[in-house]
C-alpha cells in the first residue's frame, strides 16, 4: 500500500464552511433529518 498526503488536503480542523454551517430551515434535507431518527 502505497500512503500519500498531499499537500493540498485541508485537515479537518482547518476545514471551514461557507455558509458558517447554518442551514436553511425549509431545506428538503434538513426537513427530513428532523423526521428521521
């Protein structure tokens, strides 16, 4: 197995959302994550 890291890759601590994670109420998925357990 080969193991490579590329330089480009944003760990997940430096990883940041656009939108500062925060959905749109009326999102489809959103909805249905709140119906599903």
């Amino acid at each position: 197995m080969i193991r490579y890291k590329s330089s480009r890759q944003l760990s997940i601590s430096e990883f940041k959302m656009p939108f500062e994670a925060k959905l749109d109420e009326n999102n489809r998925w959103v909805i249905l994550s709140k119906i599903v357990p």
